[in-house]
C-alpha cells in the first residue's frame, strides 16, 4: 500500500479511480466558489443600497467594478497559465479574489465597495482561461464538452445557492459578515488545489498507464511496463511523445496572437452577447424580483434561485448534447453551432414574455426557462477554445472570454441607468433581447474545424485529429 495524497488510500480505490473525473470535481469545486463570490454583492445588493444610500445608477457601478479587472485579466490570465502552467496561476488568482471578497466585509462607502470588487475582479479575471487550459491536458477531445457543463453547472450551482445562503449569514451576522465567511473557504480551496492538481497527468504521483491512454492526447506510449503502476517521476527521455516533440505546454513558445484572434474573434462576439444577459441574471435580478415584482427578501432569494438552478441544467445538458452530436454525426462544426443558435434564440423567446406578463410567479417561469435555453451555449462556447487553440487554448480562452467581461462592464451600468431614466425594467431587457439574436445570427459562421497547430498554424481538424 503506497501513500497517496492525503495520506494512506488502498490500492482498489486507486484502481478504480479515474484520476481526471477527481481533477474535474476539484475544478468544479473552484467554478462554485468563484460564482458564489461573484454573486454575493448582486444578492447582498438591496442591502448595501440601504446602508450606503446608493442610487440604481451606484449600485451598478458597484456590481460593474468586478468587470473591468475581469476583462482586463482574461488574455493575461491565460497567457500567464499557457506560460507557467495553470497550477500555479490559478493558486494565485483565487488567493486576490479571496481576499478581495473578504475585504468587500470591511469596506466602507461606494469607493471602498468599488476598490474591493476590482480586487475580486483581477482574481477572478484569469481564472476561467486557467482552469480551461488545465483541462487541455487532462481530458480527451471526447469528454471536452461535457467536462465544461459540469464546471460550468457548477458556476450556475453556486450562483443558485448564493441567495438563501447569502441572506442567511446576513440574518445572522450582517450582510458583512457572509463575505468574510465566504472569503475564507475561497482561501480553503487554494490549499486544495495545489495539494492535489498537477499540470501534466505524466507528473502526477496516481498516474496510471491505462488512464493516460485513456486521455491521450500528446502523450501516448509513456512508459514500456507489463505492470500499471503509477508513472509519476518518469523522465522525458523514458516516455514516447505522439509527436516526438517536447511536453505540449506554453512554455518556450512563441504565442500565435494573431492567428488566435483571426480564428477566435466571431467566438468572442458570441460570448459578448451571451455575457450581456448572463450580467442581467447575476447582478440584476434579485434587484428586479424585489422592485418590478414585488416579493419581500425570503421569497426574492428563492425566486432568484429558481432560474439559476434552471441554468445549471442547461449548462451540463448543452454540453452533453454537443458531444453528442459530434460522435453521431462526426461533424464537429454542425455540434457546435447548432447547440449556439438553439440556445441563444431560446433565451429570447422566453425573455420578452417575462418582462411583459403580469403574474409575477409566470415572470420567474419564463426567466427560468430563458436563462435554461442561455446556458445551454455556456459548455460549447468554453469548448471552442480547447477546439481550436489546444496547447493555446488559456490564451485563446481569455480572448474569447474579454467578450464576456466588456459585457460585464457595460450591462449593469447600462441596465441601472435606463432603469433610472425610463422607471421601467422592461427597455434594459428588450436591448438584451436583440444582443441574443445578434449572438444567434454570429454562431452560424462559427467554424470550430480550423484548429491552430503547435507552431501557430490554421488547420483543419482532419489533421489535427491525428494528435488529438
């Protein structure tokens, strides 16, 4: 019996084990604690407006401030992870956004609350690309679409229990105190992370032989055993490299830039239209619950939860169906975009009656039903860049994903400050409507199949499948 992380594990659990679905639960684990810490301030929102006596058009600068360290963070934040793996760079990142979250508990005034979400947002900001190029390595091209569901269903879980968890400690402690709580079991998470994750499955001390065929991928006969014992700690020159080039990573190489943008802008238009309605659900949505429709606190926070735990199913289905799709149809291109366009003009045939119904129970059903259809494009848009950039995907994730946080910067600022000049929450709605059709039109020429190869260049996946 060899002593595994953590301590001693048997041999059959270790056998059993497949180490990449615990790597994806561990990333799952940081998608959940990434949204609760982004979420909190829109549910905490009715009462820090309160305290501080803020306008609409303040509370949307409060719940923008996140954004721009976000969007500004994303190439960067998947450039450092291509550069020096994402190991140590998503350590980093959720140590900033930890303590940002417990500094917004401390913080006193509309500047303080900004400051404290630029914070948040710079560790939040590369996250996403970093967890995306760690699962380039781990996952065959197979198991792609699926892996983001889950991560992401995870997000949308943790936006989801957000509001009664929130408001809980709040009844408790104060709304203060549920962000310092939740700043701590970010900093738990790190310690998790780095104790367990490691950048290439070849290093890692559980290895086996059997599951790294299984993922594939630039490592294919790694070690010439009769045995299945782990490989961790094998050099490079005892493993057979598919390609016989050195370990896939970022490091050493020269970035692409122009060729990810060239193949990544129409992606990253999507996800701009994509983000300016997920910003809408994420910041403004308790705010509309409890004014346009009326409900006191309790009910707000359940009302809130309810098109939330719509998305988490819509995020894991999404990317079930376009995996799917592909190994039926072997067209990667029509699995991709046909889950795009579905999901957005869904968005937005239930979006435009729940603003215009006059049951506030019948509005909730149909934002739950439209923020469904939103996130069914969530895993394949998170997709496309382990599609098209591999070894660059962190990198090519953050360019897609600055589409997401420019969303973030406008949407709720723009939301508060026609909500503030009309008196109405139904034109800032109507405007997200026609960014989704926008998105739907956009993903049709959408071509997932030109993939960018190790030395930079555009090529189709026929032969990019040989090394896949």
């Amino acid at each position: 019996m060899r002593k595994g992380i953590g301590g001693a594990t048997s041999s059959s659990v270790k056998s059993a084990l497949r180490l990449r679905y615990l790597i994806l639960l561990l990333l799952c684990a940081m998608y959940f604690i990434a949204y609760v810490d982004r979420v909190n301030v829109a549910v905490a929102g009715p009462l820090i407006r309160k305290t501080f006596g803020l306008s609409p058009t303040e509370l949307g600068l409060v719940f923008s401030a996140f954004a721009y360290p976000y969007a500004c963070m994303q190439v960067f934040g998947g450039w450092l992870s291509d550069r020096f793996g994402p190991r140590r760079v998503l350590a980093a990142l959720s140590v900033l956004w930890a303590l940002g979250t417990i500094l917004t508990g401390l913080s006193f005034g509309l500047y303080g609350l900004i400051g404290v979400r630029v914070v948040v947002g710079l560790g939040e900001g590369g996250a996403f690309p970093a967890a995306t190029r760690a699962l380039a390595h781990w996952l065959p091209i197979r198991e792609r679409g699926l892996a983001q569901g889950v991560t992401h269903s995870s997000a949308r879980l943790g936006g989801a229990v957000t509001p009664p968890m929130v408001l809980a400690v709040a009844a408790a402690y104060g709304w203060r105190g549920s962000f310092i709580v939740l700043g701590v079991a970010s900093l738990g998470w790190t310690f998790a992370w780095l104790l367990i994750f490691k950048d290439r499955p070849e290093e890692h001390a559980w290895m086996k032989r059997t599951e790294l065929a299984e993922i594939g991928g630039p490592v294919v006969n790694f070690a010439r055993r009769a045995d299945d014992k782990p490989v961790a700690g094998r050099s490079s020159s005892e493993c057979e490299r598919a390609d016989d080039k050195p370990p896939v990573d970022g490091r050493g190489r020269r970035t692409p830039w122009r060729r990810i943008v060239r193949e990544m802008w129409l992606v990253t238009l999507v996800d701009f239209c994509y983000g300016w309605t997920l910003w809408v659900f994420l910041t403004w949505l308790p705010s509309y619950l409890a004014e346009a429709r009326g409900f006191d606190l309790k009910r707000m926070a359940l009302m809130t939860m309810l098109p939330l735990l719509a998305g988490v199913v819509g995020d894991t289905l999404g990317g079930v169906v376009s995996d799917g799709l592909y190994r039926r149809t072997g067209d990667l291109g029509f699995a991709r975009r046909s889950v795009l366009v579905v999901g957005l003009l869904g968005a937005l045939v239930f979006m435009i009656p729940a603003v215009v119904i006059e049951s506030p129970t019948a509005a909730v059903c149909d934002l739950a039903l439209a923020f469904f259809f939103l996130e069914l494009t969530n895993a394949v848009l998170w997709t496309l860049p382990l599609d098209i950039a591999g070894e660059f995907a962190g990198t090519a994730g953050g360019v897609m994903n600055t589409g997401f946080g420019v969303a973030g910067m406008i949407s709720p600022v723009v939301f508060g400050f026609v909500i503030q000049r009309t008196g109405s929450y139904r034109p800032p709605f109507f405007i997200s409507a026609a960014l989704l059709l926008l998105g739907a039109v956009v993903s049709t020429a959408i071509d997932p199949t030109r993939t960018i190869s190790s030395a930079g260049r555009v090529r189709p996946r026929a032969v990019a499948a040989t090394v896949d």
